[in-house]
C-alpha cells in the first residue's frame, strides 16, 4: 500500500553479475518531496553517501531515489563519483526532473566500479520507467531489486488517522550481513527508503528520522560490522492533501513511523546471513540512557555469546563479560542476568538453574536476554541473531 503520489519498481539491468537477479530499483513521486537522510559514519564513505549528503544540504525537495544491488560503489575514486552521478541524471532527464533532484544508493562488493555501459544504462531506466507502478509487484520488484544476501522482501506500512483524513507510511530495508548502523544527520549494507504523502517540511522531517532511528536501526547488530552504504532516506510529498498536521496529529504520526522503523530494524536480524533465531537484549535500571544502550551494544555484538545462543548454551559467563568490558561502571554484586527467561545469575553470584529448561528456552526461535543492573532508572533494547556455521560458509566466498 503505496501513499499517494509514489510508485515504485525494480528491474534486472546487469550490474549484478548474478544470472537473472533484478539489481536496478527506483523509488519516484509524481511532484517533489521533502526529504530527510541518514548515513553510514563510516570514514570509507560510498559515493552515493557522499552524493546524496550534498545534495541534502544543498537542496530542498526531491523526486526519488534510483539504487542498485550488484556494486557498493565505495572506494571508487572520481570515477565512482561520476557513475553515481550519472544513475541521478539518467533518472532526471528520463523524468523529465530538475537537475540534481534525484538521490541514489548502492550496494554490493566494496571496491568495484559500476559495470555502467551508459547506452545500455539509458534501457534499463528507460525499462524502469515503464515498470513503475503501485501494486504489491512493483513494491516487491523494487525490494527484491536491492537485496544481496537477504531471503526474503522485507517493506511494511502504516496508515495514520488525522484530523482531516489519512496519512499513509511505506516502508522497506535490505539487510543481512554487514549490519550495525551507526546513522547519523547529514552533518550493505543497509538501505532503506521510507515514503509518506504526509505534509511535513524537511528539518520536521530530519528530526523525525534521527530519533526514530536511534530506536530502531541504531539498536540492531548482525555482525558488529558498520557499512560503507548504510543509508536511510525519506520522501514526504503531501499529497495525502491533508494539510498541515496537528499536535495530536503529529504525535500520531510519529508514533506510527517509529512502529514502521523498527519493524524493518527487527526484520533485518531476523534476517541475520546463517541466523537461525532472533534475540532481543534488554538491558534495564542503568544511570544514563547511553549506559543501557552500551552494554546491549557490547552483548549483541559478542561472538562468544551470539555462538551460545546458536548451541542453545545458556553461558551467562559471556553475556556477564561482555556486559564488563562495555565501558559502564557498575556494581557487580546488583547485577541480574536472565537468559529466555531463566534467572542464571543474581547480585553477582551464578543461580543453580535447570541447564535442561534453559536448554529448552534457547531451542526456541525468539529469545530473550535481560540485564538489570539496579542502578537507576534507564533502560535500552537491542536486536540481533545468533552466528552459526552459515554465517561463515556465505560470508567466506562472498565475492565470488
């Protein structure tokens, strides 16, 4: 379910180098959005990510977002500057767009030039364009179209009561591998575009999405690896025709796109490459906010204990570990340590616990781990998977 004004699509266009695989998606309005965007703070910065920074600081409203799969176009020099450049404005003159109004992404290996033979590229949008369109297809062509190692589509949306009618909020990501965000504002990889027909100005709008994504694709680990592409764009066209938003509206919507976000952060660790389960990690009772989110960092991103959760090993010695070198003083004779449910550990002391019933917790699809630290009032979740003999086999012959 497309908002009004969007359409959306995805091609094969031959810059993946997998036989049959769609690798040229487009996400276009019908007039110009306001936009927002967040980034990788990777110093390797990918050239579309330098791109579309520049262009948000530079302009105002926007038509779309062309991306591909295939090719990270990162570490590319001014050549890889130029072929970004180009997948713009192909999209803009096929369109028919002001110059510098469409924003770009990419994915794929790290180092390799765009495999852009621009007599060919010109086809394939010119194909894209043609294929455009608002049905549940055209939203899963475009998904599929930027995926690498995911299995399957992953796009949700909202629709939002106001005062004068509805607005509505799409989603999606992409995202398996290479995943722990570290987004921040304009001062996979994942990609993710988020389209609205919502009237809300772009600094509203970057507002929005910083503090949504701070509880959403700042909280989710796969691997502990940042990428060179990670990327967040959202278009807001108001073409919902409602107007200006109220407070209450506002507050309404806002809680609808922070649902929306972290729907897709979740999706993409239940997608982890090799997961075999999905784990929340709450981390509660700490000083400060950043305390909390911290430790959940420092536990999602531990090997030692996203293997035990793989041999369904309720080690609390590793979550313990990890929750020390975190960076947080604490008191360790305060700390509670529950593993699906099962109390293992208590103000500092291992608990006789049924390994069996522990055992039988950690077989389960979706697990829980809680840290209290009883030391204040915060608290912070985290999201992850566990590693299992896949996540090397597919991450050991990625090139090729």
């Amino acid at each position: 379910m497309l908002p009004n004004g969007f359409k959306v699509g995805g091609i094969r266009s031959g810059l993946s180098k997998k036989a049959g695989k769609k690798d040229l998606a487009l996400f276009i309005s019908e007039s110009p959005a306001h936009a927002a965007g967040m980034f990788t703070q990777n110093v390797a910065k990918a050239a579309p990510v330098l791109i579309d920074i520049d262009r948000l600081e530079k302009g105002d409203r926007f038509f779309g977002v062309i991306a591909n799969s295939g090719c990270a176009n990162a570490c590319t020099g001014t050549r890889g500057a130029k072929d970004a450049e180009y997948m713009c404005s192909s999209v803009e003159k096929a369109f028919n767009l002001n110059e510098k109004s469409v924003l770009c992404a990419s994915t794929g290996v790290i180092g390799q030039y765009l495999n852009i033979s621009k007599n060919k590229f010109r086809d394939s949008i010119d194909l894209l364009k043609n294929s455009v369109g608002v049905s549940p297809k055209c939203e899963d062509d475009a998904v599929l179209a930027i995926m690498t190692t995911d299995t399957f589509v992953k796009k949700t949306c909202r629709k939002v009561k106001v005062k004068n009618g509805e607005t509505k909020i799409w989603g999606c990501v992409k995202g398996a591998g290479m995943i722990h965000p570290n987004l921040q504002g304009f001062h996979a990889t994942m990609l993710s575009f988020i389209l609205t027909d919502a009237d809300i100005g772009g600094k509203s709008l970057q507002k929005i999405l910083e503090k949504s994504v701070e509880k959403s694709f700042n909280c989710v680990s796969v691997d502990g690896d940042t990428s060179t592409n990670d990327t967040v764009i959202v278009l807001a066209n108001g073409q919902s025709e409602t107007g200006n938003l109220s407070k209450n509206d506002m507050t309404n919507f806002i809680k609808a796109f922070d649902d929306l976000t972290l729907e897709l952060a979740k999706s993409m660790a239940r997608d982890g490459e090799g997961a075999t389960k999905f784990v929340e990690i709450e981390v509660k009772n700490t000083k400060t906010k950043n305390d909390a989110k911290l430790i959940a960092s420092t536990v999602a991103t531990s090997p030692l204990f996203k293997t035990a959760v793989f041999g369904a090993d309720a080690n609390w010695g590793r979550v313990l570990a990890a929750v020390g070198r975190a960076g947080v003083n604490f008191d360790l004779g305060k700390v509670d340590i529950y593993i699906g449910g099962v109390h293992t550990f208590k103000n500092g002391f291992a608990l006789n616990f049924s390994e069996q019933t522990a055992k039988k917790a950690l077989l389960k699809k979706e697990i829980q781990v809680v840290i209290d630290l009883k030391a204040g009032k915060e608290s912070s979740k985290y999201y992850t998977c566990d590693f299992s003999y896949d996540y090397v086999k597919i991450n050991g012959d990625y090139r090729s």
